[in-house]
C-alpha cells in the first residue's frame, strides 16, 4: 500500500490530464473549466494582493494609524 503523501502528489501529478480528458469531451466542458480556473484565479489574486498590503502596512508604515483622540476638558 502506497503512503498517503505519495497517493497525493500522484494524484496532483495526474490532474492535468484528467482535466484535459473532460475538457475535450464537449466544449462546454471546456468552457467550465476555463471560467472556473478564471474565477479561482481572480480570487486568489485579490487575496494575495490584500494580504501583502496589509502585512507591508503592518511592517513598513509605523506612522501612519489613527492619532489618539483629544483629551476632554
């Protein structure tokens, strides 16, 4: 029996073209798959840039957050 991380990156190797098998059945298979994988892209795009602007905030701008308020009198 195979171990379970090598069962994984056999399966992660073998995706490519099991997904290249659907897309060819029809095209909107194809169609599918390619607005899925747009969809994912984007996603995952906006989220890493929103992620490194906040760390690059967090690290890089120590200065700029809200000032305290005014004490009252």
């Amino acid at each position: 029996m195979q171990s379970l991380v090598s069962q994984f990156v056999q399966s992660i190797l073998e995706m490519p073209g099991k997904f290249l098998d659907i897309a060819l059945t029809d095209p909107v298979s194809a169609l599918l798959i390619l607005v899925g994988a747009a969809l994912v892209g984007v996603a995952s795009a906006v989220f890493g840039y929103l992620s490194l602007g906040a760390v690059f905030s967090l690290f890089f701008r120590p200065g700029s957050g809200r000032s305290p308020p005014p004490e009252a009198k």
